[in-house]
C-alpha cells in the first residue's frame, strides 16, 4: 500500500499486528495472576497501626495502598484492552486495504477506468 509521498508495507504492519497480541496475552495473564495475589490479601492484614491505617489510607486527604493497587490494576486492564483493540484495528487495516488492491488490481486486468 503507498502513494507517491509514502509506502507501507502490510506485511510488516500485519506482523506488529499480531506481536502486539501475542504480547497483550502474555501481559493479561500475568496481571490476573498479580491481580489474584493483591485481592488474597485481607485488609486486616495491614494491622490497627499507625503504619497499617496509613497504608490503609485512614487519618489523611490520600488513598491508601489497597486503592493506588487497585487503580494501577484497572490502568494496566485499560492498557491492554486499548492495545488489544489497535492490534486488532491494524489487522482490519491491513484486510481493507489488500480488499481494495485487489478490486483495483482486478480493474486494471480487465481494463475497467477507475
């Protein structure tokens, strides 16, 4: 696919396409994992304690440990989906654009103007 000012090569974008997927499920997977250990631990296992209210967020304006790990896991999730849908908007990329140099393709062999 190109113009006069520009080329890209398909293949090279269809193979990103699918690196970025195959990387997206390697990262999905270790996030659940992540996400499964964050969630076993108890809230009472950061104590009564000054230290445990702080990471708990209590006494102060700031969100506790348990909310900035709960808020980086849903970052990670958004990242991967939005990462997961630009793999798959590529390879409809890529699809669209071999459809139409191809109906051109056909066009020109059958001496049809375009």
């Amino acid at each position: 696919m190109g113009s006069g000012s520009f080329w890209i090569d398909l293949h090279e974008v269809e193979a990103a396409a699918r690196k970025i997927e195959s990387i997206v499920r390697e990262l999905e997977s270790a996030a659940e994992r992540v996400e499964t250990a964050v969630q076993r631990i108890p809230r009472a296992a950061y104590g009564t304690g000054e230290l445990g209210k702080a990471l708990l967020g209590g006494g102060s304006g700031a969100s506790g440990l348990v909310e900035h790990q709960q808020q980086a896991l849903q970052g990670i999730h958004r990242y991967l989906r939005n990462s997961a849908a630009m793999a798959e908007n590529l390879m409809l990329m890529c699809r669209r654009h071999r459809e139409t140099d191809g109906a051109s393709a056909a066009e020109f062999r059958n001496g049809a103007p375009s």
